[in-house]
C-alpha cells in the first residue's frame, strides 16, 4: 500500500486511483434513558431488563419525546459548527428484522434536527477541512446474537430505542489515514461537549463506511458500496484498503461494481457481500404519526450555546498562543478534555515546556504500557507538578527524575519524599564536586594529558566518570563548568 501522508492511492503501477470516502457515523447520546422511553441506557445489564413496553413494541404503546437527548443533540451540532434546523420531523424507516420489533425504525429523513457542517482535521501536510452533510436523531435497534447456540439465534433488546445521532460526512475523505483522524476529531468533539462517551467498544460509536474509487483527476463518482457497522478506527481503515483494492481489480478486468452492502470480516481482513444496496425508496419513509414536527426556539438554542465548552480547536489555538506551545504539541495535548485539564493542573506551579516533555514523553509512554487512559493515571497532577520543579531548581538530575518517576508509578508519592527516602538528591556543592573531580583527574592522568593536547573529544569520558563516581548523583551542568576549568 502506498503511505502517502496526504492521499491514499490505490498500489498500482502508476498510482493511477484514489479512493474517495464518506462516513456515517452512530454515536449513542450521553442519557441515561431511551429517546422515546424511561428505560434505562446503563451498558452491561442482564439481557432484556431494560426493555419498556414501547421499546418492545406492544400494540397501543405511544414514543414521548426524550427532550435531554434533543438537547445533546443540538449541542453535537453547534460543536460541529453546524446549521441547527429549527423544525425538523421524525420518520419511519420501514424494514424487518428480528431485533426491531416495531417492524419500523423511528429516524429522520428529510427534515434532520441538524444540517451541514464541519470538522477540522490537523494532518502531517496541513490541515483538512470535511464537511458534515446532517446529524438526525434515530433509535436503536436490539442486538441479534448468533453464536450462544448452533442452531438458534437469541434476541436482546436492550439497545432497542437507545438514542443515536447519525452523523453523516460529505465524501470529502481520501484515504484511511484521513478517517483515523476524522473519527478520532469527531469522538474527541462530542467527549468535550458530553454528548457522546465514544467508547467503540461498547458500541457508543461505530461507523457505516461508504467507499468508491475512481481514476485521479475525474470529478465524477465511483459506484459506492457500503460497509456496515464498522466498531473500530483499526478495522475502518483496514476494509477501506481491502475494499479499495477490491474495486480497482474489478475495473481493471474490465467488470462492473454493484452497488451493495457488504461487511468486514476481522479474521479474514476482506469485505464480503451482504445485500444489494437500499435507495431511500425501499425504506418507505413516511412521517411517524405519533410525534408530532420537533420545533426549537432561538431562545432554545441560544441557552444551550451557552452550554458549551472550550472545544478542541480553540484550545489548540490558546495553548499555542499562550503557552508557546508547537502545533504538534497542542494537538497531543487536546486530544481529549482529560488530557487538557491534567497539563493545565501540572503548568499551575511548574515550567510549561519541562510539563509538556513530560507529559507527551515519560508519563503517555508509561500510560501506554499500562493500557491506562490519563485520568486513570498513577501519578496525579500535582506530584507531577512537583517532580518537575525539583528538576528545574537542580535538586535532582533529568536522569534521576526517571528513576524518581518509576517510583511514583509504583505509588502516587510526593517525589520529595522518595528523593528523600533513597538519598536521590544531586550533589550541587561545587567543592563536593571538585574533589570528586580531582579523583577522577588523577586516576586518569594519561586521558587528562591526551585531552589537553587535542582529543577533546576525551572530555565525554571525564564527565561519564564523575558521573559513575557519584553514583549519578552530580550536577552535569556543574560538573560541565568544574571539568573545563579543571582540565
């Protein structure tokens, strides 16, 4: 596959295609109750024991209207910086399976509660503007569970009428490495905003991906094929690459593409058909008789804009006019709202750019190996704040401050006391360090005449020795300053 940072193209000889992507994206609203039901939304129940009447479909049970999940909604789509659709209607989307008892999906079609928009991707050549289409509310269907038995499949309707928004993208992506950031910008919005947790894997957030190629330089469209209910980045850019090359092997042996529905399979990294692709014509959406047109007021949503946070992009821009923060550097450290407010807690009483090689560096690292997310952190803000003021007023060396850090992991402990407590503390007596110095000099009096008539480069190997001498413990700058005079 060709790595290209900007674009992706199909490995051909002559790099001759380029995939053109559109996302819809599933992301289950932050509510503790269903959008037409009290039911409950907590994941992990027991199978069927959040289910309400009208989740379950019975004859003569009516939707009512979850104004909460209207309100998260709304603020998805100002985040978004998207068109807010004062009156927009609730459909029925009309297909059969076992886990939609209804026989009918309540969504949005023409009249979506959220219009165009957009998201700004920060890309290794520059950033990406992608256009949002619409975010309409929906509900969920149940989940069908094919692998309990050899012969049945069970039905859970837990999910059943769980509130989604289905945010569509314009066909604006170009290759799986724009997805991974798109995604990851869109989950990143809706943690800032609370509208959506995005946790894949619980199913908070998974995507339909919409893939056609066509000849680099054509303005028309490729024939798209659809795959369905993709719950993670990893697997999304895997079937694009699958499918991508899947379409180019048809053209180029001069057949045709359906336009279909297809799935990915994980084990065997390839798509694989499903159904022919539905036109909104087989859905037979009609207005639900039930609901009544939503109608929000300017009064509405003027009150929930002043509900919304410091979002991700102009936080970027603050941490980089205010704490001189590089671009990169920014981006890291809004990626998530954690993330943020534990470097803005480290930076209250402690150096800016010690904080930000810290926290990019040692601690993400450490995070990492440990699979922890930063608010599941072992060492807290402020004793990290605290290491790092140790470093800056020389009581300890950057290279003992790792060693410090190590046992900080171990036990969120003030670092001054495990300094204390393992004798850690750097040697900054300049007369300590001479002698030390003198020791070192005069155990090696051969390298010292060597130095002195030219091989400078011995100075590394004096400044190594002190250091082993002390057990690490030396100020390197002092013993840098002390070494050349001595020398």
């Amino acid at each position: 596959m060709s790595k290209d940072k900007s674009e992706y193209l199909i490995n051909r000889k002559d790099n001759q295609y380029e995939v053109v992507i559109g996302l819809e994206v599933h992301a289950q609203v932050t509510s503790e109750s269903k959008l037409f039901s009290t039911s409950s939304t907590k994941f992990g129940a027991e199978p069927n024991t959040q289910v309400s009447l009208v989740d379950a479909a019975l004859p003569g049970m009516l939707p009512v209207i979850n104004e909460y999940c209207v309100k998260q909604a709304i603020k998805t789509g100002i985040g978004l910086k998207a068109k807010i659709n004062k009156r927009s209607v609730f459909d029925r989307k009309n297909y059969f399976y076992a886990d939609l008892p209804q026989g009918y999906q309540i969504s949005q079609f023409k009249d979506p509660i959220v219009g165009e928009g957009k998201v700004i991707l920060d890309m290794p050549d520059g950033q990406k503007e992608v256009g949002i289409e619409r975010l309409h509310l929906e509900q969920d269907a149940g989940k069908s569970i094919h692998d309990l038995d050899p012969k049945n499949t069970f039905v859970d309707l837990n999910r059943s009428g769980v509130a989604l928004m289905e945010i569509v993208s314009k066909p604006d992506l170009r290759s799986p490495y724009e997805v991974n950031a798109y995604v990851k910008k869109l989950r990143s919005i809706m943690r800032y905003l609370g509208t959506c947790d995005g946790n894949m894997q619980e199913g908070s957030l998974r995507a339909d991906v919409n893939v056609s190629v066509r000849k680099k330089g054509t303005k028309e469209f490729g024939t798209r094929c659809e795959i369905k209910n993709v719950n993670s980045i990893k697997f999304m850019q895997m079937a694009i690459e699958y499918e991508a090359n899947r379409q180019v092997d048809l053209i180029e042996d001069g057949q045709s593409i359906d336009q279909e529905t297809r799935l990915f399979d994980t084990k065997k990294n390839e798509t694989r058909s499903m159904r022919s692709k539905e036109d909104a014509h087989d859905y037979r959406y009609f207005p639900d008789p039930d609901l009544l047109p939503l109608e929000v007021s300017d009064d509405f949503i003027e009150k929930l804009q002043l509900e919304i946070p410091e979002l991700p992009d102009e936080k970027k821009k603050r941490f980089i006019e205010k704490f001189k923060l590089s671009p990169y550097e920014a981006t890291i450290l809004v990626s998530d709202n954690e993330t943020s407010n534990y470097f803005e807690n480290v930076i209250k009483k402690s150096d800016v750019k010690l904080a930000t090689n810290w926290i990019i560096g040692e601690l993400f690292a450490a995070l990492n190996e440990k699979n922890l997310e930063i608010i599941e952190s072992p060492i807290s803000a402020g004793n990290l704040s605290k290491l790092i003021n140790l470093i800056k007023d020389g009581t300890i060396s950057g290279k003992i401050a790792k060693t410090v850090f190590e046992h900080m992991l171990e036990e969120d402990k003030d670092p001054k006391k495990i300094v204390e407590e393992k004798g850690l503390k750097q040697e900054s007596d300049p007369k300590a360090l001479e002698a030390l110095i003198d020791k070192v000099i005069d155990d090696n009096r051969e390298k010292a005449t060597e130095y002195k008539s030219g091989k400078v480069k011995l100075f590394g190997f004096f400044v190594g020795q002190v250091m082993k001498v002390s057990g690490g413990k030396a100020n390197p700058q002092l013993v840098n300053e002390i070494l050349k005079k001595k020398l």
